[in-house]
C-alpha cells in the first residue's frame, strides 16, 4: 500500500530571534544594576544611574516580553498523512481525517495572509481539503486558531480544520501532494490556481 506523509512548513517562524534577545536583555540590565545597588555602597548620584539602568531594562524586557506574546499564530508546521484510505491533515490545534469518497477537491490556491496570523501581510500558499459535506467530517483537537481562520476567510471551522497555510518554503511538499494524488487518486479533482502577479 503506497502512502506519503511530508510536513508542510509553517509561514511565520516559532520565535522571534530578536524579542529572546530582548528578554534575555532586558534581564541583564535589571539584574546587574540591583545587585550593584544592594552589594555596593553607591553613591546617591550612582543609585540613580543604576536604577535608571533598571528601568531601562525592565522596558527592553517588557518590549521582548510583548513579542513574545504577540507571536503569529501560524507558527506550527502541519503534517499530512495521504494513504489508499484517505489523508488525515494534522495542524497546531486540531487535525481532519477524510476518506477519498468524502472529498469533493484537494485545491491549492494563494490567498493574502494578514496578521496576527503572520508577521506582516504577504500571499501563500493554501492547500485545501474540500469535503462534499462540511459536517460529515470529524474535527479533532481544540481548533482555536481554526476557528479563527474560519472567521477570517469566511469557511466553516470543518473546513479550515482541513486548510493549510504554507510557507514559501514548503512549495516542493505541494508538489508531492499533488502529484500523489494526481497518480494515486485520479478521481478526485484537483484545482491549483495561479500565484498573484504582485
């Protein structure tokens, strides 16, 4: 039985190098100072330069801190697993199985991605799992950043369980899809759509 499982990688990266600098930082700059004001006798003229020092850190820190937090959500690379049953699309929080029967199109389209799912606004590439019947299909996982990727595109959370925003980098893993399912499924249709002439 021929089967093909490839990861397609995520558009956004996981961590921002520079917000971990900035944390990392940020830490040094409050430490050091303190620890010089509490083990030192400091003048009154040097306390204040060491804690404006700290200040200055914890802002550094916080600004690290905030990037952190504010990561884009697609972060996570999803994997895909095709086989003569069907293809089971597993991404950061909720994952799709369909059987070949039940999928209407595999569609590979470019739509323009916006933040907070990116780190600024660019085209990708789409890979969609189109099912006949959107409520036939199980969800598994929590579907968070689904859900909200159903929100944002107009589709139903089904369906963006079985979508995949892909990076730029994952251009040859398409490829293999689409050539598995074109030599393994003839049946099913198979839509791939221009990238924009930006």
């Amino acid at each position: 039985m021929s089967s093909l499982d490839v990861r397609l990688p995520a558009p956004a990266s996981s961590l921002p190098r520079i917000a971990l600098v900035a944390v990392l930082a940020g830490a040094v700059m409050v430490a050091a100072p303190l620890a010089a004001i509490a083990s030192q006798g400091l003048d009154p003229f040097d306390r204040l330069d060491a804690l404006m020092l700290a200040l200055a850190g914890l802002v550094v820190a916080g600004w690290g801190g905030y990037r952190l937090g504010a990561r884009p959500l697609l972060r996570r690379d999803i994997a895909l697993h095709l086989d003569e049953a069907g293809v089971t699309l597993q991404g950061a929080d909720s994952g799709a199985r369909l059987l070949w029967p039940d999928l209407a199109r595999v569609e590979l389209a470019w739509w323009e991605i916006v933040p907070p799912y990116v780190e600024d606004a660019e085209h990708l590439p789409v890979l969609r799992l189109v099912a006949h019947d959107d409520h036939a299909i199980a969800v598994n996982g929590a579907g968070v950043v689904s859900g909200q990727l159903a929100r944002a595109f107009g589709i139903s959370p089904p369906a963006a369980a079985r979508t995949a925003v892909v990076g730029h980098g994952g251009l040859g893993a398409l490829q293999q899809v689409l050539d598995w399912v074109g030599s393994h499924q003839p049946d099913v249709p198979v839509e791939v759509g221009a990238p924009p002439a930006l």
